[in-house]
C-alpha cells in the first residue's frame, strides 16, 4: 500500500501558485460577495420601508417596522441560509460540487430580482413577497457556503489553502462594503433629483413617491454579480477530489487537472479503486467509525461557529445605537427618507472600511504562517477581554465625553472577530473531514453557525430590552469564552495535505488514526 497518494491529488497539492487558483477564488469569491451584499442590504433599507407602508397620520415620529415585521424581514433570509447550508451541503456530496454550485447562483439571481419586485402597494401584500423571496434567497446563499469552501479547498495547494479559502471568505467584507457604497451612490442622486423637506416640517412630502424605487433598485442590484459569474462557474471542472475519491472516476480527475495544471498525469484506476474499497473510507455520517474519527471534530468546528456567530450577530444590535451615539446618525424627525438611506449607509461603509475589511486580510495574509488554531483562539480571547471592557465599566462608555472610546473599543471586537474565529470557524471545515462527506459538514457547522446568528439577532434584542446592554455584553463575553474553550477541539490543518487531515491517506503517512 506503499505511497498510496493519488499523483493527480499530489499534484494538486505542490502546485505553484497559478493563474487557476486566482479564477476560482474570484469565482467563489463573487458569490460571497453577492452573498454579504444580499444578507445585508436590507438593513441599509429597514427604515425606509417604514417610513414608506407604516406611516401613521399625525405621528410625531416618522412610520417604523413593527417589531415581528421587522424581525421577519431581517431573519427570514437567515431561516432560507439555515436549511440551504444543510441541504446544498448534503447534495454537493451527492450530486458533485460543480453541478450543485450553479443552481444556488441562479437561485440567488432570481431571487434578488424578485425581492424588491414585491408586489402591490398594500403594506402586508409587500412584505409578505418580500420576506418569501428573501427566504429563497437566504437557501440559494445557504449553498454557497459549504460548495465554495470545499470547492476552493479541493483546488488549492498544500501551502496556501488556508489563504485561498479565507480569500474568498473575505470577499463579504467587499460585499458588505459595496452595499454601502451603492446605497450611498444611489441614495445621492435620489436625494439630487428629489428634493424634500424634513419629517418635523412636513410628514407626507418628506417621504417622496421615487423613494418606494430606491429600496427596489438597492435590493435588485446584488443579483448583478451574481449573474456575471454564472457562466465562469459553469465552465469550471469537478475538483480532482471529489471525482477520484467519491465518483471513483480517476480517467476524469486526471484529464480535468492537466488541463487546469497544464501538465500530464495518468489515471490510477487501480488506486483510486484500493483507496475507496477500504474500511477506513467507506464510513458514512451516521456511523460510529465517524464519531470515533471527527465526532469531536465535528462538534468543534459547529459549536465554535455557533458561538461566534451569538456574539457576531448581536454586535450588529448595537450599531444604530453607536451611530446616533456619537451623532453619525440624528434623530429621524430631523432627517427626510432619503437623507436617512444615504445617513445609515454612510456609517455602515466606514466601519466595514476601518475594522471588517481589515480583519479578514490580516487573516488571508497569516492564516498560513500562524495556523487556523492560533489565530482562532487569539480571536476570542480578543473578543472575551474587548466585550468585557465594554461590559464592566459600561456605565463610564455612556458619558457623552467617552463615546468615541466606546466606539473604538467596539471596533477592535469587529476586527478581532475577523481576524479571528469568522473567518477560520469558515476555513477549517472544509479542510478536516473526509471527501464524500466534506461539503455535508461544512454545511453542518456553517448551519450550527446561523442558528447562533438567530439567537443573537433575535434572542438578544429581547433580552437588550428585559436585562439592559450592560448584562448582555457581559453574557456576550462569557460566550466568546466558551467559544475559546471548543477551539481545543479542532486540529490544526496548516501545511497539511487535506487526505492527510481526513484520514484518507494510507498508514504509511502516520495518518491512520
């Protein structure tokens, strides 16, 4: 069984970094992109969907979201992720990364078109199709998670995977910051073309008819990118793993990768028939060979995603807060419905700006020199000490002379988080379990991770209101502890081949666990 390594997988893994990784990284990339685009967009709009179908005559406040309206149409899309990262996760085993990988891109390009051709003036008509095509839209992003970390994992070399596969998680920082600017762009030229007065001077007029096309055109916009790279996506080969190792097709594999590698390998049927054929590689999800080999791992990479993703999420809470905190945002009586479009999306770009786009690069940049494992822990650990000195002295950040300091401390807990567990929480799963069943626990973890964005989202704007900010940042530093403690479950995969990390590879290797 001596040097069972497939020569088309070694190839794979000391290959040079060539033009071919840059293609699938802007491939996987753009749906990523697409992805934070679409997730967050709607909050840049939230308010002015108030403004436009719940104004109420008389009011001294402008028309606002009724908290279930408003917590269906930011969670609706976090439901559809939930159930596509499971589902596509599972499919992209069964079906193949490839044939799977267009269907969620086509699904997210119809569906952000529908999202804001919802239909009527009625208020209720135009949230119900809103929140139904944005929960499609949520299970068409849901695929992409588990399809492009595999995808970009069974492409990469042995060296740079870990840059690869954060490289593409890092285009939602992108993504986030393209929803700002074109919100801000778009918002401007409405604000130009269509002049109005402010709510306090005048209710009805300051919400101009045009504004009902500006929500339209910010939602419809994500499907644009999407659509550019549907072709690329359709034209890209079935990774070498997953046809070797799952369709046990190793003429294929190897045709597929010296066209990509431009270089000649054979195919070993022969090896790729004894690799399949054993014990060790057989074993399904359900089975005990698989709790006793990545159980442990399994439930380290989806409980530290989870607990992520509780605090993640609910750090979004306080951003409204921050903003009017220290005068980004004014009160919305003295602002008209475009001027707070293009206000909101002022402030969520410079953040993106300043701390979520720089933490996912300081990521790319080390992820492969200090490991997943380090830059994880050092990521909570970051976060636990960041949220508890928010926490404990949380009355002195509330004085109006401290808040810029609130403000700073609250960006470092969005770049460690960054620079830290959401990207390499995004990388690790796609790098330690077996071929057949990679993309399945991918999505497994990637869906533990949304429920933590529910619990977050949603369980702590209930519990900001019945316990206070200052409890809630205290229990949101116990969860990055906690998050702290699970990363001891998960191996460290940095240098190491990806048969190597799964067990795949032969005895010879010492990998035989």
């Amino acid at each position: 069984m001596a040097g069972q390594q497939l020569q088309v997988l070694n190839a794979l893994d000391v290959a040079k970094t060539q033009w071919y990784h840059f293609t699938a990284i802007v491939i996987a990339g753009m749906g990523f992109f697409t992805d934070a685009y679409d997730l967050f967009c709607i909050s840049l709009v939230t308010k002015l969907l108030g403004r436009i179908y719940y104004y109420e005559e008389g009011s001294k406040t402008p028309g606002s979201l009724p908290g279930n309206v408003a917590a269906a149409v930011n969670g609706v899309a976090f439901c559809g992720t939930l159930a596509g990262q499971l589902f596509f996760g599972w499919l992209g085993d069964k079906m193949g990364r490839k044939r799977v990988y267009g269907m969620t891109l086509m699904l997210m390009v119809i569906c952000s078109i529908a999202s804001g051709l919802s239909f009527g003036k009625d208020p209720k008509a135009v949230m119900a199709t809103l929140c139904f095509f944005r929960f499609w839209l949520g299970f068409g992003i849901g695929g992409d998670y588990p399809l492009s970390a595999t995808i970009m994992s069974e492409y990469a070399n042995k060296k740079t995977r870990g840059a690869f596969i954060a490289a593409v998680f890092a285009m939602q920082g992108f993504g986030i910051l393209a929803g700002g600017m074109f919100a801000i762009i778009a918002s401007a030229t409405f604000k130009a073309k269509f002049p109005a007065p402010i709510y306090a001077v005048d209710p009805i007029q300051s919400t101009v008819p045009e504004a009902d096309y500006l929500w339209r055109i910010i939602v419809m916009f994500g499907a644009i990118p999407a659509a550019l790279t549907y072709y690329w996506r359709t034209k890209m080969p079935e990774t070498a793993r997953y046809t070797a190792l799952v369709a046990k097709n190793a003429k294929q594999a190897a045709s597929d990768m010296a066209k990509v590698l431009q270089v000649d390998l054979e195919a070993e049927q022969h090896k790729v028939e004894q690799i399949t054929q054993e014990k060790k590689n057989d074993f399904g999800l359900f089975s005990s060979q698989f709790l006793h080999h990545h159980g442990l791992h399994l439930l380290g990479t989806a409980s530290t995603w989870f607990l992520l993703d509780i605090a993640f999420y609910s750090q979004n809470l306080f951003q409204k807060d921050i903003f009017s905190a220290i005068g980004w945002i004014p009160k919305a009586k003295t602002m008209n419905a475009i001027e707070e479009v293009y206000r909101i999306a002022r402030a969520q770009t410079l953040i993106a700006l300043c701390s979520t786009v720089p933490g996912y690069w300081f990521t790319v940049a080390l992820i492969d020199k200090m490991g997943r494992f380090a830059i994880q822990l050092m990521g909570f650990f970051f976060m636990t000490v960041f949220m508890f000195a928010l926490a404990i002295p949380y009355h002195h950040w509330t004085l109006p002379d401290n808040r810029i300091g609130f403000v700073v401390m609250y960006s470092f807990t969005f770049f460690f988080a960054n620079f830290g567990p959401n990207a390499t929480t995004f990388v690790v799963p796609a790098e330690i379990f077996p071929a057949r069943l990679r993309s399945t626990c991918h999505g497994i973890s990637a869906a533990a991770g949304k429920v933590g964005a529910m619990v977050g989202a949603f369980g702590f704007l209930a519990a900001t209101d019945a316990i206070g900010v200052r409890k809630v940042l205290l229990i949101l530093g116990f969860v990055n502890l906690l998050g702290l403690m699970f990363t001891f479950l998960v191996p460290e995969s940095k240098g190491k081949s990806l048969e190597e990390m799964s067990g795949e590879a032969d005895a010879e290797n010492g990998t035989s666990t």
